[in-house]
C-alpha cells in the first residue's frame, strides 16, 4: 500500500520518520529520539501511534521511547539488543513485519553499532525504501564505533545490493559536509559538483536533502565506491602507501573522514 512519510526534524541534525497509509490514521516512527517532535507531529496531522521501529541503541535514536510509552501502548521493534530494555519484538536478518499495509524486510548492518538493523520495504504503486538509521548517509557513512571495517563494509554492500531507486531515509542531515568531504576525495566528479549545488539550494530553501536513492549514492557516495580505482588511487596518496583491498581502501576514507 502506499505510505505517506513525515520528515520529523529533532535536535540540531537529526531526522524522525513517521509513516502511515493514506487513508488510516495507525503512524509508526521510527527512531524517535525525542519524544515531543512525534507527538506534535501525532497531532498535527490526526495520527494514533501504532508501533515504533528501531535501528539502534544510541540514545538520539532511543531518547523517546519511555515517554511514548508512558502514552501509547505498541509495540517496539528492533535489535537484539541489551541496551534498549524496551524492545518487546526483537528483529533479524531476514525477518519480515508487516506495517500501515506493507511489509518490511529487515537487514542486520553492524558497523556503526554492532545491534544495528534497517527496514526496507516496496509499498504499491512507489519505489523502494529503505529506513537505514546511521549507517549510510547522503553522500556519507556512519562512524565506526562498535563494529569493525569489514563489518561496515559488508553492511554498505548489503545496502548497495538494493535496487537503484531505493530511497534512502538516513536520520542525519550531515548531507553538505558529506559531500564537501566526497569533493575532497573525487574533486573531478561532475555527479558530485551537481549534487552539490541542488543540495545546496535545498538547505538555502529549508528543504531537507534526505531521502537520496540509492543510484545517486553510487555515484556520489564514497563509501559505495571504494571498488573502484579512483577511491583506491585517493585512499592511496592520502596515506602513502598502496591500497587495493576495497575494506582497506573504506577503512581509510573512513579513518579520513573522522577528522576532515
């Protein structure tokens, strides 16, 4: 069924996503961080809480799950994982849950935190979806704080292997300093000089620059790249030595990035 999806903004960057049918008025949110802006938003557009999905532990993803609660009794879905005591159905790779008419697939994607999942689903009539948390960005990825390089890697392939018109709900408006960063490590990319300057104008206009698809991001996006021999011959001449392995060639435009 078709989704309509509000753009919650909380705090300084972040994004919470409210979704529900058209025609019902059952809204589920995911990562709700903060519980005020989603009950505003509840309110704002006539919505009843049905469900709040979870892709990991850090607080500015959990923060409003115990005042949500307090109101509204639904279930939480998300991780396996000891530091959300909230959790009431604990989600894997490979399982499905159907929410607002559609079901949601769920990918495990470790590297940011080692509990971390994404919901993706392919509502009627619309291109895909995919709620990825903190793990890929517009133009970016997530730190790595929990989990390893390789683990990254493969959780950005496992997301890469997605059709190309995914969208992609990130819950980060880190958009412009990703792509001044991705300017730094491919500064002849006209893909990139093009995005640049309709994000641009979108941040000048109030507009978020989230969702991406998922084709904008393989041609933009470092962390989908590093396969490729410009990210290698880059990753290469920042640490002066030869790297070839594409986890090698992450872990360094990673390791660039965390102090760019």
């Amino acid at each position: 069924m078709p989704l309509v999806i509000h753009t919650i903004p909380a705090f300084e960057d972040n994004y919470l996503w409210l979704f529900h049918q058209a025609d019902k008025r059952a809204a589920f949110v995911v990562d709700p961080g903060d519980a005020q802006p989603v009950i505003n938003c509840l309110k704002a557009h006539d919505l009843e809480l049905a469900g709040i999905l979870i892709t990991h532990h850090h607080p500015d993803h959990t923060g409003g799950i115990k005042a949500l609660l307090a109101n509204h009794n639904v279930p939480v879905y998300g991780p396996d994982s000891v530091n959300i005591p909230q959790i009431n159905h604990r989600l894997y790779e490979g399982d499905s849950i159907n929410l607002a008419g559609n079901n949601f697939s769920v990918l495990e994607i470790p590297g940011h935190t080692l509990d971390h999942i994404a919901y993706t689903t392919s509502p009627e009539g619309e291109s895909p979806l995919v709620f990825c948390g903190d793990t890929l960005f517009t133009a970016g990825c997530g730190r790595i704080f929990e989990g390893s390089a390789e683990q990254m890697y493969q959780s950005l392939q496992k997301l890469a292997a997605l059709p190309d018109a995914t969208r992609i709900y990130c819950a980060h408006e880190y958009t412009l300093s990703n792509l001044a960063f991705a300017t730094t490590v491919e500064p002849s990319s006209q893909a990139l000089k093009n995005k640049v300057a309709a994000d641009e104008k979108k941040r000048e206009l109030g507009q978020p620059t989230v969702p991406s698809t998922l084709a904008i991001e393989r041609e933009t996006n470092p962390f989908l790249r590093c396969h490729l021999p410009s990210l290698a011959l880059a990753a290469s001449q920042h640490t002066d030595r030869k790297l070839n392995d594409p986890v090698e060639v992450m872990r360094e435009i990673r390791l660039w990035k965390d102090t760019f």
